[in-house]
C-alpha cells in the first residue's frame, strides 16, 4: 500500500462561489486536506464507525495519535472501506516517551501496523517535550527537550527510509519551532498543529507561521469538549450562521480554514461529523467580524499540561 506522489485524496465538490481550499500543499509538494476528522477521546468501540462514517461523507483526512489509544480500530475502519489506501491522508504522532532516537522507529512501526499501512502521510512531534523512558511516569528529559535535533534527525532518516512521507510539529510556539530549525536541517517541519479556537484565536502565531511557511493545523477548533456548547452559542457565532443559512459549527469550521489552516473538528456523532465537512466561504465582512471577536477577550487555552509536567510549555 504505498502511497501516489502528488495529492492524496479527491478534491471535494465546491459550492457555487466558494473559494475555500480543498487541500494545501506542502513544501513535499504533498497535497493535505484541509478538513480533517480528528480522533482525540474517540472511544474505543466508537472511533471505527466515525472514521467509516467520514469517509463516506467525503472525508480523505484522519488524524490520530499513538497516545489516543485507538489505531487498531482506526485502522480497522480503513481496512472495511472501500476507500484505496492512496486515497487517505493518515497523521499520526510521536509520544513524549519516544523522542531518544532509538525509541522512534520501533514505536513508529507500532502505530503502522495498528493501522495497517506501511507509511504515514504526516508524523508530528506531539509535543515539545521529551520524558525519559523508564523513569518516574512522565519524567521530564530536560536535555532532549531543549534539544529537539537528535529526534528530527531521526524522523528525516524514517522519510529516507518510505516510512513518512512528510514530518511536523505540535504545540510549538515560535521560540521552540526558532529552536528546532536553527539546526542544519534537511527537511523543515511541514506544518504545527497546534489549539486554535475563538477562545485561542493565536493571530501572532499564525501571522508569523504563514511569513515563514509553516502550515497551521488547528486542534480543538470548536473549543474543548467543555467549551463547544458555549462556543457554538457565541452571540456573533450564532448571528453569522443565521445570516448566511449554516449552523455555528459550520461558521467556526469555516473561519479556521478561510483563515489558511487545516483543521480538526472531532466527533463520533455521524450527522455532526457530515456537518463538519461542509463548510463555505465566508464574506469578508463576517469573517473580519468574527476574526475581530476571537481577538477581543484574554485567550484561554483549554490544553495546558505545563503544570502537570513541570514544564512552561508556551514560553
């Protein structure tokens, strides 16, 4: 099941007037989808029917993780469609636990095998931060952490081998992704998916990633579990979706993408996962309102494990 050179996956029909990219393309030449379906906390027992479900509504994009628990079903779910593999845009990412070099490929084989192919589209550093393995539970490697070389390194070495076809990162703020590429590297990082949302709007970041051609991917856009229904009941939300006849997830999903980033709306509700995926453009007006209301309260993330960690992770 090796993959094609070129786009992966087919190019979604468009409405009438809608301008909003189908795929970005990444400096491979690799084509990404623009529309995800995310499978964070997807339970197991759930996660298959969704990943089955998306597909058939149109989705090419699954973005995972070994730490979600759920590449086997995953994986399942693409073996039962009907989808060719080439098709499909896998991401999966690298655990804290894995960034000493020798760790990666064998846990990296882990997740190919789990979800039944024998290359990734996308593999990302899950996080700036490296824990020692073996050691107390999530005892930080200071050394590692600070110097994420050795383990970009290696991921190069796994894109030489076929394994990846484009690698990343996640969580990086502009000081760690500064850090990392102030190396002599043979690949830079194709995109950072990191948590964008109205209450994370980030616009620094983002500015500052499209001047240095580095793809935004936007977890949690809706807002985290607890703030998705407080999202979709923002009053400017809410107002947009009546005016322009689309529901508050629609508007939100569409935002992020008009914005210039990929983004990862998760669900395992099938009509909610077929509302995701389709979004329209935005007029001008209403999306400069709403990038304007995004930027108008204290952004507040709703993942932090800086503290747990005992790492200022976003400084």
């Amino acid at each position: 099941m090796r993959g094609l050179k070129g786009c992966h996956g087919a190019q979604r029909n468009m409405s009438t007037g809608n301008n909003l990219p189908s795929h970005f393309k990444l400096p491979s030449g690799d084509k990404i989808p623009s529309v995800a379906l995310g499978v964070w906390r997807a339970e197991k027992g759930i996660v298959g029917d969704a990943v089955k479900t998306a597909l058939k509504a149109g989705y090419r994009h699954i973005d995972g993780a070994w730490i979600y628990g759920n590449e086997a079903e995953v994986g399942q779910a693409l073996k039962e469609s009907d989808v060719p593999r080439e098709q499909i845009w896998l991401t999966s990412k690298l655990w804290n636990t894995f960034h000493d070099p020798k760790d990666i490929e064998p846990v990296l084989d882990e997740s190919l095998s789990k979800l039944g192919t024998d290359y990734l589209d996308l593999y990302l550093i899950h996080w700036p931060v490296a824990f020692k393995k073996g050691g107390k539970a999530n005892e930080v490697d200071h050394e590692l952490t600070e110097n994420p070389y050795p383990t970009w390194q290696k991921l190069e070495e796994l894109v030489e081998k076929g394994k990846i076809r484009n690698i990343g990162i996640s969580n990086f703020n502009i000081r760690r992704v500064q850090n990392l590429t102030a190396n002599p590297l043979k690949i830079k990082p194709a995109v950072n998916q990191v948590e964008l949302s109205y209450w994370n709007p980030q616009p620094e970041l983002l500015k500052w990633a499209k001047e240095n051609d580095l793809l935004l991917e936007a977890y949690s856009p809706l807002g985290s579990v607890d703030k998705v229904k407080e999202s979709l009941n923002v009053p400017v939300i809410k107002a947009l979706a009546s005016e322009l006849g689309i529901t508050p997830a629609q508007v939100i999903i569409s935002w992020h993408v008009q914005r210039g980033t990929v983004v990862l709306p998760k669900s395992v509700t099938p009509s909610r996962v077929k509302e995701n995926f389709q979004i329209t453009t935005l007029p001008q007006d209403a999306f400069d309102k709403l990038e304007r209301a995004a930027a108008s309260h204290k952004p507040s993330r709703s993942v932090d494990p800086s503290k747990n960690w005992g790492v200022d992770i976003f400084n």
